[in-house]
C-alpha cells in the first residue's frame, strides 16, 4: 500500500495530501493512479463541494513528474502483456492534468513553496490557485532535454506577452508575486493561514450561491497583497527578445540588447539542449491557436518523441542522477537541429486518442 499520496473527505471537502516529501512530492505514477478515481468519485458525490490539493513536508507543493523513472525505464524490455511506462506514465499525467481541468467543482490548490513542471500541471488546472510567499515555481524541462508539459502549450501562451516564451525555454524560476501578476496564482494567502482556510472551507455554509462563489468569498477573505511581481521589470525586454519565431532569432536579440539581463539569458539558453529550444518554441507556437484537450494530444506526442532522443537520458543523467550540471547534448548545436527532425515529433501516433471524456460533476 503506497502512503504517498493522502486521500480524505472531511465534511464538504475531498483532501488530496501528497506525501513524498524526501522527493519534494514529485508525482510518479502510483500517485497518479491513486489520486485520478478519487477525483472521479468526489465529481459524482453531491456532497462533496470542493477539493483541495497540497504537499507534505513544509518544503514543496510538488517538484515536477517522475520523469527518473521514466527514463530508467527506458533502456529495459517490457514484460508481455504490458505498456511501457513511458506509454502509461504520461497518459496517466496528462489524463490527470485533463481531469482537473474539467473537473466543474471548485478544485483549490494551495501552491506553497516549490513547485515545478508536474507540479504546474497538478495546480494550474484547477479553479483556484492559492499561492504562498514561500512560493518558487518554474518550468525548467528544457534542462532535462524535454519540453514545458502538463499544459505548458496552453497557459504559457496565455502569460503576458511573451512572457510564457521566456519562462519555457529558460526554465526561470519565478515567485508569488510573480504568480499573482501571470494568472497562475488566483489568491495570495499567507503561508501561516493555510490550514485556517481548509478549516473555512470544512465548516463553510455551501447553501449560499454556487460552490465557486462561496470559494472565491472564502478565499478573498484571507487574501493578501502580493507585492510587485519582480519579472515585470523585464517584460518590455522579453517582449522585444522573446518575439521571433526562430531560436537563433531570439539569441541574436538578446546580444543586440547590451545588458547583464540579456547577456544572463543568453548564458542560460546556451545550457538547453538545443532539440529542446526547438521543439518547445514550436509548441508555443502551435499550441497557442489550440484548445486545451487540442494542446493534450500535441503534448503527447513531443512525450513520447523527446524521450526517445538522447537529450532526455542525458538530461536526467546530469541533472537528476550525477547531478554533474555538464549535458552533452545531441545535437550539441541549434545549427546542427534539423527542422524535420524538429516537425517529426509533431507527428500524431497511433495511440493519441487516450484522452476521456470526463462526466459531468453532480452536486
Ligand atoms: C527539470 C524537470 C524536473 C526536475 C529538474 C529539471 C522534474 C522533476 C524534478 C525532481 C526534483 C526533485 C526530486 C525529484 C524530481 O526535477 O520534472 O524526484 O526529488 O520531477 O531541471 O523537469
């Protein structure tokens, strides 16, 4: 019995803890297969209002999927009769990510220190984001050779400007106030007042008007200012930087900028691997036209196609396991990056069509 992820009802309100606190509650897929049918059962309970998400351990929401696992998986064969994890895995996440974005009742995350990547994808789904001052979050998958996932395609294009570009291929980690002025963060409650607000939510009146309301009211009662979001400072020059439909194009700007900030991120893009660049500034792109379960199916098939590469093993090689923070990329360069091996990992593939249809919630 895994005791990673907590699962309870108290009154009104369904309570999902993780609880991998050693991994900073980074979701594998026990978790996932865990937590997806209770979501299921709470959407169909008329006396379940609302859920909550949040992490163990003081120290991070959730630090992103098990993408470890995944790609220790991917040298080994797989017994007969059953699915590479990479298959499952990701079908898992993303149908996750999916359920929660569909979910209808009010879905409150209280997003409260790190949280990164997967962790974006457990949060950004739902109705309310609640963000804390012990917030860091970012999207940093290009280091890994991968691509800013479990929604990326859909809420990064939707950041001011080209805000989205610059948080997607840098993997710049960003704070609450930061939270609050992209749209991640829908209220700004202090650390402290955390668990006051889940007992609001148990003991609140839900015969008042809808259950969204009486979520927004409850939670704009404990809310706080956040503060001047710091990466504001820099949106006129991600604007002008991030624009370009080319990567090269995106660098050349960025040299043409003359300032620390611009020389910092050019430094930055040089450690991504360079398939990654490419590949992700083309789903923003693509995925910005799209909707959501649109953007699902596309982020499939660059899963699927990126872990096949050998930038992702490298990538989980450096950082994740020696941790040396050395890559050596394949290709090593955005020169060397075929466009139509860039276009090749768009292809659909034969097992896209694992999205439901979820059930409308009751109650
Ligand atoms: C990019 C990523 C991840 C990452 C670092 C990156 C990611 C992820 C983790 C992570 C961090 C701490 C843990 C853990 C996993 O780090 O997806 O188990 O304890 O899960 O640069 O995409």
């Amino acid at each position: 019995m895994s005791h990673d992820v907590l699962l309870e009802t108290r009154g009104p309100i369904g309570l999902v803890t993780l609880d991998r606190p050693r991994a900073l509650n980074a979701l594998d897929l026990g978790m996932i297969r865990r937590i997806h049918p209770q979501l299921e059962a709470w959407a169909r309970e008329p006396a379940v209002k609302a859920v909550v998400i949040r992490g163990a351990g003081g120290k991070a929401f959730c630090a992103g999927g098990d993408v470890r696992a995944v790609a220790a998986s991917l040298g080994t064969p797989v017994p007969e009769g059953q699915s590479p994890l990479v298959r499952d895995y990701f079908q898992g996440e993303y149908g996750l990510n999916h359920r929660i974005h569909h979910f209808g009742k009010p879905y409150i995350a209280f997003v409260d220190g790190i949280s990164m990547g997967g962790g974006l994808g457990l949060s950004f789904h739902g109705s309310h984001r609640v963000v804390t001052e012990r917030l860091t979050f970012s999207m940093p998958e290009t280091a890994i050779g991968f691509f800013p996932d479990v929604g990326g395609g859909w809420f990064l294009p939707r950041f001011p400007g080209e805000m989205g570009a610059y948080l997607g291929l840098t993997g710049t980690r960003a704070n609450a106030a930061d939270a609050m002025w992209l749209g991640y963060g829908t209220h700004h409650v202090e650390h402290s007042r955390l668990d006051a607000v889940l007992e609001a939510l148990v003991s609140a009146d839900w015969s008042t008007g809808s259950a969204q309301d009486v979520t927004t009211r409850l939670l704009a009662s404990f809310a706080t200012d956040a503060g001047p979001a710091p990466l504001r400072a820099h949106q006129p020059a991600v604007d002008r930087c991030f624009a370009a439909d080319r990567v090269e194009d995106i660098l050349t700007a960025l040299s043409a900028e003359g300032t620390e900030w611009a020389e910092a991120t050019r430094a930055t893009l040089a450690r991504m691997s360079p398939t990654s660049l490419k590949v992700t500034l083309r789903q923003l792109r693509t995925c910005r036209a799209l909707s959501y379960d649109e953007v699902v199916r596309v982020e499939y098939r660059l899963s699927q196609a990126l872990t096949e590469r050998p930038d992702f093993r490298e990538g989980i090689r450096a950082v994740l396991v020696d941790k040396d923070q050395r890559p050596r990329w394949s290709p090593a360069t955005l020169a060397e990056v075929r466009d139509a091996d860039v276009e090749a990992c768009f292809a659909p593939r034969a097992d896209d069509a694992f999205l439901p249809s979820p059930a409308p919630a009751r109650g």
